[in-house]
C-alpha cells in the first residue's frame, strides 16, 4: 500500500491519502465517510470556491494578514485551478456534512498543496486559505455567486435568444388565421402570431422574474465566518473581499446587509428556485402546446410540423416524433421537483447554520443548466423550424362552428347556439346554416363571420 498511498495527518491522527492526490487528510475522510451517491458538486461551484479563495487570498493580503509570498502562492494556485483538469481532485460526494465543511476544506486542501509544492512556503490549508473565513460563510458565499454567474452567463443569455426566435416567429405567421381552443375545444379564431406572442410573453416575464433576484444573489454571507458575528475576520474583510471578487467576475457583489441571516438561512436560494419553476411552468406549457399543434399528421390537430429530427419508433417505420418539446417538457418536470427539494433544504436552517447547502448548491445549478440548454433547443429545434400547415388552418376554420359567436350581438345567444348546433350536426359551413335560419342576406353574414376580422376582437361590424 506504500507505493499507491502517502501518510497525511489532521486533527484526529493519521490518514492514507492516494499519492497522486492534491488533496489531504480532510478530504480523504469524507470519501470514506460519504460513498453515497457518486455524485460531486458541480463544477461552477467548485469553480466559484476557488474564486473565493483568491479574493481571500487578496483582501488578506492587503490587511497585512498574509505575507506577499503566501498570498502570491495562493492566488497562483488558483489560477492554475482554472484548468478543468484539475476537477477529478474535488472527490467528496454531495451527501456530506450539511454545512459543506468537506468540499471547503477539500478546495483548501488542494490550494495549499499546489501553493507550497516546491517552493518551500509553509501554506496551511485553515490558517492560509482559510483564513478569515469559515466553512458557514464560505458555503452560503459560493452557493449565491455559483448561481449567479450561471443564471448571468447561460440561462438569461438563453431566454433572450428564445425570446428572439419566438417574435421573428410570430413576423413569419402573423398572416395565418386559426381556430382558438379552450378546454381542448375550438373557440373562436385567432392568429398564430397572437398565440405566439403570448409564449414570447411568457418568457419575457420569467426572464424578468429571475432578473428580479439578482441583486439578492450579489449579497454575500463572507465575513460572518461560523455563525455572522464575524469572529476571526478583520472588519474590514467582507467589504474589501466583495470588491475583489466584482473584480475578478465582472459583477457587483457586495456584503449581505445581515450576516446571520445569510448564513442561517437560504432564502435567496429558494427564491431563485421559484422563478425557475415559473420557467420550467411557461416552458411546459408551450412544449405542449407544440406536441398538441403537431399532432398527426392525418388524425391530429395537424396546424404545424415539427422538423423531423430522428426516427419516431422502432416498429412503425415513418413515424416521427417530437421529441425536442418532448426533452424541454421532461427538463420542467425535473425543474418542478427540484424546486421542492430546494424548498426542503431551506427550511433547515437550524438555528445559525443552514444544514442542506451542499443539496441547495448541486439542485440549485442543475435547474439553471437543464433550463438553459432546453431552452436553447426549444429556440432551434423547435420554434425557429416549425412549418405551417396553412391549406389544412384555413380548411378547419372556415367550418368551425364557433364562429357563430360573432352573430350573438345581431341575432341573440339563443339563435346563435341553433344555428351552431345545426352546423355541428350536418357538418355544412355556419354561413349556410345561417342562411338559411336567419334574415341576413349572404354579404352580411360573410362580412360578420370573416374569421380575419374576429380575430381582432372588439365589437363585430364596427
């Protein structure tokens, strides 16, 4: 075992640590303590704990707390961790120690091994990375900016481009009249553009929804270090460590306006985990509302094609599915469950200390990366391709029956529903039923039941 292994120790005594590893004691115990689920938090995360160990690094340095060549050392080791290479080295599972003192200390670990190999520099993992700070601010502190950045770099880029698609969409069909439906049923007629549109409204106000939390996002629990008071932690750290990491990120961050409250609680989380149900909801139902527009194409609503993607079935040769709404729909329904498990771990802040951060952190990115990449190939796959089965539209809503509606001011709701209900049983157009049972002569009646006209609503005939 010599060969394969090293001796490293902490606090409780001694520890074998594979040899190639960069992590130490600390980390190798909660692989042994937590073979759970072989899941590791993700790589963002990692990536936003290491970018707190360099602005650390930095504010601690200019504190007079760290050396020049400590903090020097530190900042390069972080940097190096730039390199996805480097990710098998964060090993520990996400079902650990709820306050995630094991992938903090895991990510000291490594930055200290890589900070003092080879130079000589005493570079301890709590004392050097570490300092002034806590695992109880470190975790909630990168909790907040991993979801920012993702939420800020993929999923609103995402929207937008969605957004996009669907109004250049609705240009391409706003000439094409359609049978409205509620309840599954007809309804009187709309245009696509106008049913479009109103997905396009949709994803504005999710867009807007998730905007909205941000500025709650760039509130950071750094600096209260175990319970808020921050204790261990120069006063001056949590402001000038926010400046150094809205430097290195690009984005405002600054300190929570109460450090208990940050460390005790994940509400922010759980808000932002809202606004991405209300996404994965308006994603749903337009996923849905295409399946139900593509459907067919012989015994189905049959208004639009889907572009054919992949063969649909493994017996029934020809057969095409549509499967990208079917993926963008299975993605909301994951969203929807994760939002309750986030809502679960919120509410375990016990006392001072949150208990599920490192379930809040891992469901929490997973529902920003599914929700950006199906919306993306909603946008293209989906929306941008769809055709328009115009013959088949202007055949169904010429007979539609529902287009009797529009006599209800002239002939009364009674008349009206007589006329349908003779249309609907013979299957001949409303306009020569209604020539039939009314006095109105047949340019009256076209002009009133021409489904362009209804289709912008108002009073008819004015």
């Amino acid at each position: 075992m010599g060969g394969k292994f090293r001796t490293e120790r902490d606090s409780l005594g001694e520890v074998q640590v594979p040899r190639e590893a960069l992590y130490g004691a600390q980390t190798q115990r909660a692989v042994e303590n937590f073979p759970v689920s072989g899941n590791r938090l993700p790589a963002e995360f990692i990536h936003a704990l290491v970018l707190i160990k360099k602005s650390a690094a930095e504010a601690n340095r200019d504190l007079g707390l760290l050396n020049q060549a400590q903090a020097a050392a530190i900042i390069d080791a972080c940097n190096r961790l730039g390199d996805p290479g480097y990710l098998a080295h964060f090993p520990v599972d996400i079902y650990q120690t709820g306050s995630g003192t094991s992938s903090n200390m895991n990510v000291n670990e490594v930055i200290a091994h890589l900070a003092g190999d080879g130079n000589g520099l005493p570079i301890s993992p709590n004392d050097h990375v570490n300092m002034s700070q806590s695992s109880n601010d470190v975790i909630p502190t990168a909790i907040h900016v991993s979801s920012l950045l993702a939420v800020r770099d993929k999923l609103l880029p995402a929207l937008r481009h969605l957004h996009t698609r669907l109004r250049d969409k609705a240009v391409e069909v706003q000439s094409v009249v359609k049978t409205g439906r509620t309840h599954l049923m007809d309804a009187v007629p709309m245009t696509m553009a106008q049913e479009v549109d109103a997905w396009a409204a949709q994803i504005e106000a999710c867009r807007e929804r998730i905007r909205a939390t941000m500025p709650r996002l760039a509130q950071l629990a750094q600096g209260g270090t175990a319970i808020g008071t921050g204790l261990n932690a120069p006063p001056d750290f949590s402001e000038l460590f926010a400046q150094k990491l809205s430097a290195y990120t690009s984005q405002q961050f600054r300190p929570a306006d109460n450090l208990f409250a940050a460390i005790s609680c994940q509400d922010t989380a759980v808000e932002l985990s809202g606004q991405l149900k209300v996404l994965a909801v308006a994603m749903m139902k337009i996923a849905n509302d295409l399946r139900w527009m593509n459907s067919g194409p012989l015994a189905g609503i049959a208004e639009i094609e889907l572009m054919a993607l992949q063969p649909g079935s493994s017996i029934m040769p020809g057969k095409v599915n549509p499967v990208v709404a079917e993926s963008a729909a299975m993605v909301a329904a994951r969203v929807m469950g994760n939002d309750s498990t986030i809502t679960v771990a919120g509410q375990s802040g016990n006392f001072q200390l949150n208990v599920m951060l490192p379930l809040v952190a891992s469901t929490l990115l997973e529902s920003i990366n599914l929700l950006a990449n199906a919306v993306l190939l909603l946008a293209d796959r989906a929306i941008a391709s769809f055709t328009v089965n115009r013959v088949h539209i202007e055949d169904t809503v010429g007979r539609n029956p529902i287009l009797v509606t529009a006599l209800n001011p002239v002939i009364g709701y009674s008349k009206a529903a007589e006329i349908a209900k003779a249309a609907y049983g013979s299957g001949r157009p409303v306009l020569d039923v209604a020539l039939e049972m009314t006095t109105l002569n047949r340019e009256t009646l076209q002009d009133l039941l021409d489904p362009d006209h209804l289709a912008k609503g108002g009073l008819v005939g004015e």
